[in-house]
C-alpha cells in the first residue's frame, strides 16, 4: 500500500485510536487498582488503629501503654514496612511498634480533636514512604487524661509493587484485546471499502463497453456517488454527439467546395495546364485527406459497447478494393484469417484502419502482400506485412507522428497511419510497426480487443 492509499490512512487511524484506547485503559484500570488497594489498606490499617485505641490501658508502673497489641507479625518484625506509633502529647511520651526497632515517625500536627481518621504521605525508615492513616483522641480520666495520636503506618513501596504486578499482568492481556482490535479495524475497513472496488470494477466495465452505466446496487452512502458518475456519462455522451456533429457537419461543408475544385483542375487539363493542375489536384488530396481523417475522427465513440466486426469480413472486403487498384492488380495477395474472429470496434471504423493500411502496403509492396490475424482471449493481433523496401527501426517514431512521411513523392498528406491509430486508440485498441516476417520488409501490427 502507497502513501495515498486510503485503506492505509484508515488502518493507521485505526491503529493509532486503539493505541490511544488501550493506553487510556491500562492508565485508568491501573489507577482504579491503586485505589482499591489503598482502601484495602485502609481498612486493614483502621482495624490496628482502632485495636490500639481500644487496648490503651495504664501499665503497672502508672504509665500509658497498650495491654494488648496487634497481633499482625510484621508489627514485631524490623523494618518490615508495617508500623505504629503513639504520641502522647501532654508529656511528649512515645509508644512504637518493635518494627520501627530504633527509629520514630514524626507524625503530623493535628490541630482539632475531632476523633476522625486523617491520611497522610509521611518520611519512614532507611528514606522509604509511608502511607499513615492517624488519629487524635482526648484520653479518659482513667487513663491519665490528656490528648494522643495514634497513627499506624504502611510502606508505599509494597503498594507499589502491587502496582507494578497488576500492570505487568495486564499488559499481555492488553496487548491481546489490541491485536484482536487492530483485526477487527481491518476487517471493518476491507468490508467498508468493498464499495470503492465495485465502483471501480464497473468503471472498468464501463471503459471496456462491458456495461452502459454505474445504475444502483450501492450503500446509501456511495449510491450518490454512482448517481453523480451516471449524469456525467449521460453529459459526456452528449457533448461526444454534439461534437461529432459538428465535426461531420464541417467535414460535409467541405465536400462541395472540393467537388468544385476537382472541376476546375479538369478544367485546366483541357487547356492544357497540366503542370498547374498537378499542384492544385495535390492540395486537393491533401484537403481530402484532412477531411476523410475528420470524418473517421467524428464516427469515432468513446464509448465502444455496441461495437463489433468481423475481421475476416472487414479484411475481405478492404482487400477486394484495394487489390483492383492498378498497383493492386500486380500483387500476389496472401490472406489468413479465421471467420470467427469478432473484435470489439466499429466494422467501419476497422475497415478505416485496414483501409489505410492496406493501401500503403499495396503501394511500397514488390510482389506480394500478406495478411493475417491471430487472437487470445483478451485481443485480437492483425499483422500486414509487404515486400517492398522497409522502414529501418530507427524510423518508426518518425512514420507514427501525424503527417510523417518517408516517401515524399507519392500522395498523400502522411496521415493514414494517424487517423488508424486515433481509431485504434479510441477502441482500446494500438498499432505497431514490426519487421518480423521473414521475406517482409514492413509489418504492421494491429491489436484490437476480442470479445
């Protein structure tokens, strides 16, 4: 796929959507995961909390303490990233759990006495970071009165770790959901440009005069489309008629004009001004030609849907006029082609081509002519080919272009080769020159499409 295509500009749209939709995700879902962990923790942090405030007691010594700690192993384990504290703060007295071993939380300030719980991000042992849920409470008389904070602490590296564990199971299973989506896309795609290909294929078929029009069949959404290519064929179709119109209208003015001239050049025979006549009679044929070319030019249809010719019969039929010319007559004519041979062109618009063809050949041509056609299953190949002295290769471009000629001394205003390939290319069809028979100097090749 190009730059341009648009299959590709989707898939990369579609690509860059899911990518954006799984990075949302994984950052949403991995959030949502953090925060039921912190309340997990939470609630397991409000247990020991309010376990501590309830085992409060005075110690046989007539100091505060706690008759009955958490019973959580960590809380007894160094540094293990499970921690509570008391501070008392009428005598500044301290009350930790073993895992703090020999350090002490520096618990934050709370100003009112409100019984609630407070959550903090406080500094912890050996520069880790505390997730601390605290509270201040007023002490009853028995136990010495006074107000306390009473804070339990846990390590947000383990919340952490949870984190990181969460999201590296979850990326494999994201990447999975993307490459189920990223197929779907392109299913998705493949299916919703199906359309563009059936317009395409039916242009295709309109181009080769396989079909008339788009008609209906589309989506809703392309069916417009179709709509819109049907007028400008109906446009186009109209503007190809007028314009031929025109052009044999044009083409007829001039018949008149040039049946007058040839008069006049009899005329001057008569009086005996062959050399004047020659000259004129030479500017007529050129005349006549442009006009022949224009007339050939405005039968032509771009639209070839209900062409057909048998080129046998097109063949025979040029052939039987061409060799009763007096040049013809002295030709030994050589023909092959099959009866069955149906091209897709105007059987006039062949005969055109054939024509001029054929009589150029008959005219360079020593001995013999020979002509005949093969087909495959998708064109149709004319060859002609003459023994007269044959065009070197480096000469073709020269002959192809309009009014090319080699020959300067006989008739003709060089457009034969022309008008055919201006038939042949409004057929679908191209003309070549080959020297590829053996004993042939010159060989045309034509290609006309088969049916």
């Amino acid at each position: 796929m190009s730059h341009g295509s648009l299959r590709l500009r989707l898939l990369i749209a579609g690509a860059l959507s899911i990518l954006v939709a799984l990075g949302l995700a994984a950052f949403g879902l991995t959030v949502l995961f953090q925060r039921h962990v912190e309340r997990r923790i939470d609630a397991e942090l409000n247990v020991y909390l309010n376990q501590l405030v309830a085992n409060l007691a005075i110690s046989s010594s007539g100091q505060l303490a706690v008759a009955h700690p958490p019973a959580d192993p960590r809380f007894d384990e160094p540094l293990s990233g499970l921690y509570w504290q008391i501070d008392v703060d009428a005598n500044g007295k301290i009350l930790r759990s073993r895992s703090l071993w020999d350090s002490e939380l520096a618990l934050p300030s709370e100003a009112r006495i409100d019984d609630a719980t407070h959550h903090h991000l406080i500094a912890g042992p050996n520069h880790t970071e505390l997730y601390l849920l605290q509270r201040r409470i007023e002490l009853p008389s028995r136990l010495g009165g006074g107000t306390t904070r009473i804070a339990v602490a846990w390590d947000m590296e383990e919340i952490r770790k949870s984190v990181r564990s969460f999201a590296s199971e979850l990326v494999p299973f994201l990447l999975l959901i993307g490459a189920l989506l990223a197929a779907a896309s392109w299913v998705q795609v493949s299916i919703g440009l199906r359309p563009l290909a059936a317009i395409r294929e039916k242009l295709a078929a309109i181009r080769s005069g396989r079909a008339y029009r788009m008609e209906t069949g589309f989506p809703d959404e392309v069916q417009p489309l179709a709509d819109e290519i049907d007028a400008l064929l109906d446009e186009r179709q109209a503007a190809i008629e007028k314009a031929k119109g025109r052009a044999a209208d044009l083409a007829h003015g001039f018949k008149t004009p040039l049946q007058v001239l040839h008069g006049e050049i009899e005329r001057l025979k008569q009086k005996g001004e062959l050399e004047i006549a020659a000259d004129i009679s030479s500017l007529a044929e050129v005349m006549r030609r442009h006009v022949d070319r224009e007339l050939a030019r405005a039968r032509l249809s771009y639209s070839t849907r209900d062409a057909s010719a048998n080129v046998k019969g097109v063949v025979d039929r040029v052939v039987r006029v061409v060799e009763r010319t007096p040049q013809g007559l002295k030709l030994d004519w050589a023909t092959s082609v099959s009866p069955e041979l149906v091209a897709r062109i105007n059987a006039d618009d062949l005969a055109e081509v054939l024509g001029n063809l054929i009589e150029n050949a008959a005219r360079h041509a020593k001995e013999k002519i020979s002509i005949s056609a093969t087909a495959n299953d998708e064109e149709i190949a004319i060859v002609i080919g003459d023994d007269g002295p044959g065009i070197a290769e480096e000469q073709w471009p020269d002959v192809m272009e309009r009014g090319g000629r080699l020959d300067m001394k006989s008739e003709g205003a060089g457009l034969g080769l022309a008008i055919s390939q201006d038939i042949l290319e409004a057929c679908g069809g191209n003309l070549s020159l080959r020297n590829e028979i053996p004993g042939f100097q010159a060989v045309v090749r034509i290609r006309v499409r088969n049916f």
